[in-house]
C-alpha cells in the first residue's frame, strides 16, 4: 500500500528515549530490590512473576517508546496514536502480569501491609479500579485525538515526555485493582462491569472509525514531511492512526473481560465459602429478613 511503511522500515527504526530510559531502569530497581527484601524476610518470590515484570512488562513498554512510535512521535500522527494507545491499553496488563501489588505485600511487615491494604481500600483507588472509570477515560482520552489538543501534544516535547510516564500509570490504576483483586467486589458489581466493559467495546471504535473516515484534518498538529518514500500524507496518516486506533481499543479491551471473569470467579467462590460457613438457623434468619425486605418493598 502506498504511502505505508514496510515491516522492515518499522522493525529498523529504533531510538533511546531518556525518559522512558529513566522510568523503566527505576522500575526495575524497585522490583528487584522488593524481590530481594522478600529472601531477606525468609519468604520466596516466583521467578515468572519476575521475569514477566522485567521481559512481557518493562520490555512491552521499552519497545513501544524506543520503536518508530517513540522516534517518529511528534512527526506522526498514527505513530502518536498508537503509542499513547498502547501504553494506556496494553502495556499496564503486561506490567500487572509481574503482580507488583502482591510484592510489594509481600516485601513488608505487618503494618507496611497494613497501610497498603487502607491504600487500597481508599476511595480513589476504589474508583480506578474498575470497569466503569476505564471505560469513561479511555473514550474520554480517545476523542482527544480528535481535536487540536492532541496536535499541541504531539508537537511539544514536554508534554510527549510527560505523556510517556503519565499514561501507563493512569493504566495500571486501572489494571491493578482488577488484575489482583484488591478491592472485593460482590458478583452483582462484577456483573454490571461486565456489561459496561462489553459497552466500551463499542464506545472505543468512535474515535477510531472517525479518525479513519474524516476526510479533512482534524487534530491541526504540525505538518512534517520528510523525504522518505513510505512517509504518508496527513490524510493519509490520520486514516492509519485510525485504523491502528481501533483495532488496539478493540483488541485491548479483550483482556480486560477475561480479568474480570477471573474476578467474578474468585468473588463466587468467597461469598459461596461464606454461605457454607453458615448454620442453618443463620440461613433461615437471612430467608426470612430477605423476604421481609422484598415485601416491604412491595408493599406487602
């Protein structure tokens, strides 16, 4: 396809993003050296939590930031796109995968797990954490793309390097919760995220159809040719920021229902530990006020 870079041209740009540079060599140390505090106490670590942090997590990351989408951010609309899709979608679920929370748990004593335990009981935290913050952000994030303000992003360096940190960690607010099922959620709350993760499913594809079927420019950024033969024109990059829009929001949002599937299998499995606990005086006693409430509401 004309105006489209090979495999080969994307596999062959690469460049060093100092700041993503930065981000992943910090992250890293804090692992380690919270895998080390663990031996330390006596206890163990696995080593695939490990090596899934640093290679699927840290390296999804380094990829996306040192690849064409880091090099050619500023000058590329799809390249832009793309990269800020991928780290708000699909970088923080390879991240999650190392299970950062439950080392950090892990790592500390009685009170430390305390502290991280109100953290994460927090309200802040609650509300990132689930199905429905996602969905409003990521579309909210999204439609950005359709207006100037993603032209001022993509051609300030400051704001592309603020981009890089910032993005991934709005995602992992959101993946960690769900990932590691910190917050315990009831089965009728997974149900509803279930049916608000399979609405985002089509709120997401917006912004991607519009972007792909706009036939003027519409997030008026710089205007950058470069004596490359795959280099597109602006329309024709906006249509392939769109088309790559899609499918990542589409494809991302996949693995999101599979966690809260994972969720809402271990949120039935507590509340069905619960009712077995019970005697059967204390389930007629729940009967009877359930049935007093439903009449109640009924006006019986």
């Amino acid at each position: 396809m004309p105006n489209t870079p090979s495999l080969a041209v994307i596999l062959s740009i690469w460049g060093l993003d100092p700041v993503a540079l930065g981000a992943i060599a910090a992250a890293a140390a804090l692992y380690l050296a919270g895998v080390a505090r663990v031996h330390r106490r006596g206890g163990t670590w696995p080593l695939h939590s490990t090596l899934l942090f640093l290679l699927l997590g840290l390296g999804s990351y380094a990829v996306v930031t040192f690849s064409i989408l880091g090099v050619y951010s500023g000058g590329l609309r799809w390249a832009f796109t793309t990269r800020i899709a991928l780290l708000l979608l699909a970088v923080p679920p390879a991240i999650a995968a190392g299970r950062p929370i439950a080392l950090l748990q892990a790592s500390l004593g009685e009170a430390g797990r305390a502290r991280v335990g109100r953290i994460l009981a927090s309200r802040a935290v609650r509300i990132f954490g689930n199905a429905m913050f996602g969905a409003v952000f990521s579309a909210a994030l999204f439609a950005l793309f359709l207006t100037p303000v993603a032209g001022v992003a993509r051609g300030t360096p400051w704001i592309g390097a603020a981009l890089t940190v910032a993005v991934p960690l709005v995602g992992l607010l959101m993946v960690l919760p769900i990932a590691e099922d910190t917050a315990n959620r009831s089965s009728l709350f997974i149900t509803a995220e279930f049916l608000l993760a399979f609405v985002e499913l089509l709120i997401d594809a917006i912004p991607g159809i519009v972007l792909r079927l706009s036939p003027a420019i519409l997030d008026h950024g710089p205007r950058i040719v470069m004596a490359l033969g795959w280099w597109p024109s602006p329309l024709r990059d906006q249509q392939l920021a769109g088309d790559l829009l899609w499918c990542i929001a589409e494809g991302a949002d996949l693995p999101i229902i599979v966690l809260l599937l994972l969720r809402w299998a271990r949120s039935d499995k507590r509340e069905s530990k619960k009712f077995d606990e019970l005697t059967d005086e204390q389930l007629e006693e729940l009967n009877r006020e359930h049935l007093a409430r439903w009449r109640e509401g009924h006006g019986a």
